[in-house]
C-alpha cells in the first residue's frame, strides 16, 4: 500500500469505525453506570470518562487534548470529577457500558456473530500499528489491558484508532494557526460535522464568543460575510483533511489494502445498523452534501 492508498484508507475506515466508538457518548448505559459513580451529569461524564485513562489530570491536560471545548466548560467538571470516582473506576465502567450499548444496538446476532469477532481482530491488529509519540491521548488509552470479549476488544481498538487520529488532526490544526473554537466553526461550516447549534451548544461556547470566532475567520479570508467557507477556506479545510490522514496512515499501511477493505466492508454494516438502532440523537448532524 502506497501512500495515497494509505491515506484514502485512513479516512475511509475512520468514517465507518468512528459509530462503532461514539455511540457510548449518547448511550444511556454509560450515563447510567457514571452515575452510579457519583459522576455529576453528562458534561462532568464525558470529559472524566475519555480523559480517566491519563489519571487525575487537571482542566488544562483536558482542554488542551480535547481542543475544540471551552476550557472554562472543562473546568467546571475537571478535577471536580476525580473527587468524586477514581480514574480507574470510571475505565471500567466505560468498558462495560460500551460493551452494553454495542449489544443492544446491534442485536444479539450481529453482536454475537463471526462477522464482529472478525472485525475486532482485524482492528486490534490496526491498532497494534500505532504508536503513542506525540499521541497523549492515544498514549493513555494504549496503556489499558487488551479486554478479553469481541464486542469490547472491537470498541477498544475502534478508540484507539480514532483518538490516534484525534492527536495527529489537532497536531495539523495548530500547524495552520486554527485554534481549538476556529477549527469547530470551520468544520462545522464544511456542513459535514455538528449542525451549528449542537456544536455550540456541546462544546460550551457562547454565541458571542463564536461570533467573534467567526469574524476572524472572515479577516483570514476563510469565512465569508454569510459565514460560509471561502474558496480558501475550502482549500484549507481540504488541506487539514489530507495531512490529518497523512498522520493516521500508519495503521493501515500496517494491515495493507486486503484488509483495510475488510474493515470498511464489515465496519460499515455494523455502524449502519447502530444508527438505525438509534445510536445518536437525530439533530446532531447537519445533512450530509
């Protein structure tokens, strides 16, 4: 495999595993078991739950590897959450409900058939290929056990991939002077991530802040006066989009073209069929072009 397949690989498998690992945001399993923990609300959920793998870390770590949050929304849950659960705890509570989420959703056949154990053996292979320099996020997660079960091995190694990935794009995003709320509106403006009001809503900024966001962006030349993306802008998005899957390459020349094209094929069944099982809200998303 070249690297221009490598690269077309990289972003083909991250858009069919990307489901298959996200769903545990929305999953009422996992909102259920942080709570059972002490965890305060979704918010204080999520940044603990992704985050718990590097330990008690403060809001700046978080802030800093998450990227596209307000920082001052971190810090109102971060380091509030680890007085409340023990990192290690909320991993494995994480693990569980994940595991339970990917079963219901995708049923008791297709969670329990050779076509997923399949899969979760070839993304573990994938996974195995990364490796954690410059990868803090990655890092942390790389450090957990292997678990044992298919269903749990699979949405491991589909973390894995895309937090590897994660830590390469924003690597790319500060190489082009895009802070973390810049890339959120640019992004958003591609029309292929969080409608508008999601995004701001989610990642914690107020309309103000992303106004002026948005002027800025206007001053670089990226964003028109209607706020969509200029023909630079285009450019620069595009631009962000190659050198991210440059940078998360290395797995999937490590598999090569045979079974980087097994992944999609078997990937993509399973994550169609967890989001017509419901796995996300169905505002979320802005209409794909």
């Amino acid at each position: 495999m070249d690297q221009t397949e490598a690269r077309t690989a990289a972003a083909q498998c991250h858009r069919v595993l990307e489901p298959l690992h996200s769903m545990v945001y929305f999953a009422p399993e996992a909102e259920q078991a942080f709570s059972d923990l002490g965890l305060e609300g979704g918010r204080m959920a999520y940044f603990a739950s992704r985050s718990a793998p590097l330990g008690p870390v403060n809001a700046g770590v978080v802030s800093a590897t998450f990227y596209s949050f307000n920082p001052e929304l971190v810090a109102r849950h971060i380091p509030r959450a680890w007085t409340l659960a023990e990192p290690a705890k909320i991993v494995e509570a994480r693990f569980q409900a994940a595991e339970a989420a990917l079963r219901r959703l995708l049923g008791d056949e297709l969670a329990g058939s050779d076509r997923l154990a399949e899969l979760a053996g070839l993304v573990r292979e994938a996974a195995q290929g990364c490796t954690p320099e410059g990868r803090p996020l990655y890092a942390g997660h790389a450090e957990l056990d292997w678990p044992a079960g298919p269903v749990q091995t699979l949405w491991h190694g589909a973390s894995l991939l895309r937090e590897y990935r994660g830590d390469g794009h924003i690597a790319v995003l500060v190489g082009h002077g895009l802070g973390g709320l810049d890339a959120l509106v640019t992004h958003t403006a591609t029309g292929q991530g969080f409608r508008e009001e999601a995004a701001k809503k989610r990642r914690g900024w107020s309309d103000d802040q992303w106004t002026a966001a948005v002027d800025g962006l206007r001053e670089r030349g990226l964003l028109d006066a209607a706020g969509a993306l200029t023909d630079a802008g285009v450019r620069e998005r595009e631009r962000i989009e190659d050198e991210t899957n440059a940078a998360a390459a290395v797995p999937w020349q490590r598999v090569g073209a045979e079974k980087a094209g097994r992944i999609r094929e078997l990937a993509r069944e399973l994550s169609r069929a967890a989001v017509a099982a419901g796995a996300f809200p169905p505002d979320l998303f802005a209409a794909r072009r």
